[in-house]
C-alpha cells in the first residue's frame, strides 16, 4: 500500500486526511488513538472502584439493618482480612522475587 492509501484509511480516524504523505499526520492519528484508550481504561478502573465501593458500603448497610453488631461480625471480617492478606501475598511473589522487590523499590522511591 502507498503512504496516500494508509494516510486516508488514518484520516477516516481523525478528519480530513494530508494532501501529501506526512508522518506527523501519523504520529497524531496514534497519539489520538493512545489517548481515548487510556482514557477507556482509566474509565473502566474507576467504574469498577466505584462499583466495589458502592457494592462494599450496601453489604454493611444491609448487615447493619440485619442487626449484625461487630462483635458478631469480627469473625469474619477478621477471616476476610487473612484472605485478603494471602492473596496480596500470592500475587506478589508469583511473579518472583525480582518482582517483589522491584515494587518495593518503586513504592519507596519518592520525587523530590
């Protein structure tokens, strides 16, 4: 394919394609196109937080209209919290331990 077939399919992404072959016009096309996807994605991540709140804040509604004091539920939000440590802990190191500390360098490295 000529660079005037593949400037027109990327002009179709973002407008009216360039009178002559630009690679610029290329580079703007793909810097759209990575844009709208990272907003996608951060979009998608915030749904699915909000949606995890939402959902946690119902469960404790609903617990609380239920009659469930905390005496009775720390039991289980103990048996919750081992749970959700082990797993922080498998995801961690499943990936080795060049991983592991990889991250914790990451997390204690501040800017300055």
């Amino acid at each position: 394919m000529t660079d005037e077939v593949h400037d027109n399919e990327l002009a179709d992404l973002l407008g009216a394609a360039p009178k002559t072959p630009d690679p610029g016009f290329r580079v703007d096309v793909f810097a759209r196109i990575t844009e709208a996807a990272r907003r996608r994605a951060a979009s998608m991540r915030a749904l699915r937080q909000a949606g995890a709140f939402v959902l946690i804040g119902l469960v404790i509604a609903a617990a609380q209209t239920l009659g469930l004091t905390w005496e009775e539920a720390r039991p289980v939000v103990f048996a919750g919290v081992v749970v959700g440590v082990a797993y922080l802990f498998a995801h961690l190191t499943m990936h080795g331990p060049g991983a592991v500390l990889a991250r914790s360098r990451a997390a204690l490295r501040g800017r300055f």
